[in-house]
C-alpha cells in the first residue's frame, strides 16, 4: 500500500544501526505532524537503508516535506505492529507535486500569522470551517 502525506518536520530520532544475516542495516525513525481538520496529528515514520538515511539528512526539524510512504503490519505473540516507512521525502511545493492546488492538492489557507496550514491530502474537499460559511443575508427569505 503506498500513500502520500504533507507535513512538517517536528523531530528525528537517533539513526538506529546492525548487522543481520543479510549484512549491515540503518534506520531512522522521524516525527511528521500533519493537519487533519482543526487538530494537528503526528505521525512516527521511518526509513530504512544508508541511503534513505542520508536522504533525510537534507531535512531539519520544522521543514515541510511530501512523504510517499508505505504501511504494513504484523503480529508477534499476540500484538499487531505496523510499519510507516517512507520511500521518498520530497520539500512540500516541490516541482514532484505537480503544483496542484485543487481539492487533492489543498495547500491550506493562511493563519492568522499568515503561514500555511499543513495540506489537505485527501481525494474530496476538506471540511468546510466557520470562515467559509456565507455571511447572513438580511434579504434571504428562505425558511430554511
């Protein structure tokens, strides 16, 4: 299963090495947060390989990023575990996005700070907020 989110950068863990009968291995595990509604949400991923471990090198806590990543989970004696391991970390904005700025591609309105929210990465509209309502007419004579 391989999905796509947009957040920022909110903390990266200490990268995590070993050997194991098929040779050395490194893994990082980092912390996303991402907006979802009116209530940030953070998210623990991780990557995999020397490689994708210098790739997240390039990245400081507080960057905004795109992740493509894949889910997985197992169970060991009972409990279930589940794997978000990203593949790809790209800046948020970037020429790989596409520059969509439709529903699929909601890059959030400004804050009262005027930075951006975290994007909407659903496939339908995101949930309509207060600010979006229409002001009430004095002239509507619908009863309804």
């Amino acid at each position: 299963m391989s999905l796509e989110i947009e957040g920022r950068i909110v903390r990266k863990l200490n990268v995590q090495s070993g050997t194991s009968a098929r040779g050395a291995w490194e893994k990082q595990e980092f912390v996303v947060e991402i907006q979802e509604g009116n209530f940030p949400s953070q998210v623990c991923m991780n990557v995999w390989g020397a490689d994708k471990v210098r790739e997240l090198e390039k990245y400081q806590v507080g960057d905004r990023v795109k992740i493509a990543f894949n889910l997985s989970s197992r169970e060991y004696n009972g409990r279930w575990y589940t794997d978000v391991r990203a593949w790809r970390i790209d800046p948020a904005g970037s020429p790989a996005q596409g520059g969509q700025t439709g529903p699929a591609g909601y890059a959030g309105r400004p804050d009262a700070a005027g930075s951006r929210q975290d994007s909407y990465q659903g496939g339908a509209a995101p949930m309509p907020t207060v600010d979006d309502m229409p002001a009430d007419l004095a002239d509507d004579d619908l009863p309804f």
